[in-house]
C-alpha cells in the first residue's frame, strides 16, 4: 500500500493529462478551472487506495476515481450558484469568474463527463459503477434539497439532519471506496463493508466539519470561523442547543438565528457560549466519535490483512483529528 501523499500526487498528474481545455473554451475552461483550483482529492485517492486494498493496481481505478472528483465538484459549481457563494477554496467561484448560465451549463457537461468515464470498464464492472454511481448522484441531489429545505424550518430533527448530510456528504464517499473495490472485483460483503465504514466516517467528517466551523483555530481551519452561524445554517450543534436549553435561552438561540447583523461577531460570540453551555459542544464530539467508532467497527469485517486496514484506520484517525 502507498501512503495517502503518494495517491494523490498519483490521482493529479492523471487529472491534469486527461482534464485539458477544448473548444468551445467557453464550456471547458471552467471545467479546467474548477478541477485544478485545489481541494484536498480526499474522495479519487479512496477509490485508488481501495483498488489496491483489494490486490489490483491504482491504475484501473483511475478512471473511476476521475469520475468521482468530477462529479464532486460539479456538485460544488451548482451549489455554489444556489448559496450565491464568491468564493472556493479561495478563488473565484465557476459563476462569478464566468457567469451563471455559464456555471450551469458546464456543470452539467461535468455530471455527464463523470458518467462517461465508466464506459473506460466492462461488462459486470461497468454495470456495477454505473448502478452505484447514479444511486449516489441522486442521493447527492436529496440532501442538497433537504440543505434548502432546512433554511425556512423551525422544526428539524437531528434525525433529519444526520440524514442530510449522510445523503449530500458521506454517501459519495462510501461510494468512492466502494467503486475501487468494484475494479478489483472484491467480495460482495468486501464492498458492502468498505462502503459502510467510508459512509460513517463520512458523516464524522461533516460532523466534526460543522464544529470546526464553530470553534476551529482561524489561523488553521482556512475560512471563516463562524460562517454557519452567520447563514443561520440549523447544525447538529444548533439543534441540540435549542433541545437541551431552558426555554427563555432556546428562544434567544432562535432569534440570533432570524437576524443578520452588519457587524455577526456578537453574535457568533453569543451563539458560540450557548453552544458551549447547552452541552452542544460536547454533545457534538460525541457523535463524532460514536460514527467513528462506528467505522472502525465496518472496517473491522472487511476481509484483507490487518496491515491495509491500518492504512484506512490511520486515514479516519487524522479527518476526524484535524484542525483543518
């Protein structure tokens, strides 16, 4: 097994030989643009990795790992549209760089370009690829909706919410392992196992995503602490605050997140206390580490040497640890 550093310097040069621009530039330059502005390649080195897992060379899953960074970021141009969002990973989103029929129309040539890639494979592996990719596209597509849903409830649950961002975040990355698992023609339960504990960690990732973003170090964590709470956006944290506070601070909760100040960082230094005082704070490293350990327990079942498993372990181990 490579080390995680190895995959992706790996997964980018393939990238950048295959993602080139074409005409019409004004389709494919954003296309290019979106794909080599950065972002971590957490989800193609998962689906390189699990190839080899599984005894099979990187190198037929490259395909299948392209198609997922593209489909991930297609699903970033178009989110990016709908939040009205200027910036990604600290450059000019896709529709402000160009404009929005512009974002829209190469995001979608993106989406089709993914599928495309599984016509590199053959017969039951093809089929496979194909059946779990569009499962997961539209699961995708569930959880942005119940994300905008969410923007005009009063009454969401935790249970609607874990729901949420396991369709709109973890499924895509259980699917990625799963699909370097499908190359190598692992085992039926292999690939149910694989995609398991990539789904769980994947909402430990959003979880501890969403507390970062609340009390992340801004020296560290790359953006603005706070930003949740300055879109109002209703978090595992914001849910169990309002649950686990008496009623006169649970209503104040409720009304820092009805307004938006010229000046949020009051607010975000009373939202953050409340969190703090609720439990919430706690409450949410808990479930971190519950889905954690969930995964590690799927992991666990998965039928290779316990050296390989290692690798996935030590990998779950730093995102749920990080600071970023």
């Amino acid at each position: 097994m490579r080390s995680i550093d190895q995959y992706t310097d790996l997964f980018t040069q393939y990238l950048n030989k295959r993602i080139v621009a074409q005409e019409p530039l004004n389709l494919y330059e954003p296309i290019c643009y979106i794909l080599q502005i950065g972002g971590k390649r957490l989800r193609p080195v998962l689906t390189l990795l699990a190839a080899e897992l599984f005894e099979t060379s990187y190198t037929k899953a490259l395909d299948a790992a392209l198609a997922v960074e593209i489909f991930h970021n297609f699903s970033l141009v178009h989110d990016d549209i709908m939040d009205a969002a200027p910036l990604r990973r600290g450059e000019e989103t896709v529709h402000e760089k160009w404009d929005i029929n512009t974002g829209i129309l190469s995001g979608d040539a993106m989406l089709i370009n993914a599928y495309q890639l599984f016509e590199n494979y053959e017969g039951e592996t093809f089929r496979e690829l194909a059946k779990l990719f569009t499962q997961t596209a539209i699961r995708v597509c569930e959880g942005q909706q119940y994300d905008v849903d969410f923007q005009t409830r009063d009454d969401v649950t935790h249970a609607e919410y874990l729901k949420m961002i396991e369709y709109k975040t973890a499924v895509l990355v259980g699917a990625s392992l799963k699909m370097g698992a499908i190359v190598a023609g692992a085992p039926l339960g292999c690939c149910e196992n694989i995609y398991a504990f990539g789904r769980d960690l994947g909402i430990a990732f959003q979880l501890q995503d969403d507390y970062l973003d609340a009390f992340g170090d801004p020296k560290s964590f790359g953006k603005q602490v706070g930003g949740d709470i300055i879109e109002n956006k209703k978090t595992f944290l914001y849910l169990t605050a309002i649950a686990q506070l008496e009623p006169s601070m649970s209503q104040q909760l409720r009304h820092l997140f009805s307004i938006d100040p010229k000046d949020p960082a009051e607010k975000i230094n009373t939202v953050k206390q409340l969190f703090v005082d609720s439990g919430a704070a706690e409450a949410t490293q808990k479930q971190i580490a519950l889905y954690t350990q969930h995964a590690f327990e799927k992991l666990e079942k998965i039928e290779v040497s316990d050296e390989k498993k290692q690798v996935l372990r030590d990998l779950g181990k730093s995102l749920i640890n990080r600071k970023v």
